[in-house]
C-alpha cells in the first residue's frame, strides 16, 4: 500500500467546472510534487514545494493552481480546463534539505476534461 | 535543462531470462539515478538507484551500472519473472532547493513470457 494518499482516483469534469485534487502524505515529506502523465509517456514535473513554499514551476498554465496548506497535504485546484488536460494525475512526497532521495508516489488521480 | 533518453521502448523475455535498459543523459550536474517501476494504474515506484560516487549497485536481481564518463546507466533484472512485468522509468536528478527535480526517460515496457 502507497503510503501518499490521492483523492479522488477519478475525476469527470466538463471545461467550466471548478474542482481539486488532494494529496496526503504522514511520513515527515518536507517536499511534495505534482505530475502529470499521459497514457504510454512518462511523468512530467509540473510543481514543488519545499517546506509549504512553491519552489519549482514548471511553466504550467493558470488553470492548474497549486496549494500546500501545510506540511501533509498538497492540492491542486483546477478550472477551465481543456480535453488535452486529461491524464494522470502524481502526487509524490520525498525528503527535502538539498539530498536526493526517494521520491514515495501515490496512486493517481485520473482525469477526463469532457 | 536535463534530457534523459531511454532505450529500448519495449522488451520481451522468457521468464528466466534476463533484461537490460538503458538510460542516457546529458547534465553532468545530474548526481542522482533511480529506477522506477509502474505497475498498470498504480504510481511509479522506486526499485533501485545509484548515485554518482559509486559505479555499481546490486539488489538481488535487480543491478545499475553508471558510466559517468559517457553519461549512461543501465538496469539489469536476472531471472526475470511473469511479476517483473511492467513499465520501468529511469531517471537523472541533482539537489535542487531541498527537493529533487527528477528527469525521467520515456520508458520501457518489458513483458515476461511465462
């Protein structure tokens, strides 16, 4: 079993909505990802927090909108999105202070923008 | 920035056989080189890495190599089996802000032939 819960583990939504991607992780993580993956490619980095603070965006578009309430959970919130938008959705945690490491992944949020 | 090539796209081997990936990269800042494997809808998960002080690493019968020299690293899996199974990412990374910024090769689909 992950040990970084991603709720919800799908998601329909249409271009006008507005909704959110949660991610959980109570392993002492001082970092925490986003990423998105297309069907057969790999994980693209889209945002990383270090220590609640955004510290990497990877030039994504306003409608993915990032948040770290605080050191367990990161949300992505999302709207207006576009059909190319659907994918996998990665939430991942790791330690942070500047040693590389392990990166702990969830399971994935998938979505489907109709 | 980082660009990690991964070769080849797919593979398939006879159980017991063994299997070998290959990764190149271009940043000779990258210090770190995990291995990834994706089970169908599950997140990535770390099976083994290495990092740029050493040249080898063993894990039973899973086995990296880095060539720090030519930028390549290789994943060696011995006596694969049916579970071996999936999709396996590599990966290059340096210490970036406390966080890892983890590049990841396109992939490879091996599939074990009971």
């Amino acid at each position: 079993d992950t040990e970084v819960t991603q709720t919800p583990k799908h998601l329909v939504m249409g271009m006008t909505n507005k909704k959110s991607l949660k991610c959980e992780q109570h392993m002492g993580h001082r970092a925490m990802y986003w990423y998105k993956q297309k069907a057969k490619k790999p994980p693209e980095l889209m945002f990383v927090y270090s220590y609640e603070k955004l510290s990497i965006n990877e030039s994504v578009p306003s409608r993915f909108s990032p948040e770290c309430p605080n050191s367990s959970l990161l949300n992505l919130h999302l709207h207006a999105l576009q059909p190319e938008d659907s994918a996998l959705y990665l939430c991942a945690s790791s330690h942070a202070g500047g040693r590389t490491g392990e990166l702990f992944f969830g399971e994935g949020s998938r979505l489907t923008v109709l | 920035g980082e660009n990690v090539e991964q070769h080849p796209s797919t593979l398939s081997v006879q159980e017991g056989d063994s299997a070998v990936i290959k990764c190149t990269y271009s940043d000779s800042a990258s210090n770190y080189f995990p291995w990834y494997k994706q089970e169908l809808g599950k997140g990535p998960q770390l099976i083994i890495d290495i990092r740029s002080n050493v040249g080898e690493k063993k894990d039973q019968r899973i086995a990296v190599t880095l060539n720090k020299t030519a930028k390549h690293f290789s994943l060696h899996i011995t006596e694969t089996q049916p579970e071996d199974s999936a999709v396996y990412f590599c990966a290059a990374s340096r210490s970036q802000t406390g966080a890892n910024n983890l590049f990841f090769g396109t992939g490879t689909r091996l599939t074990v032939i009971p």
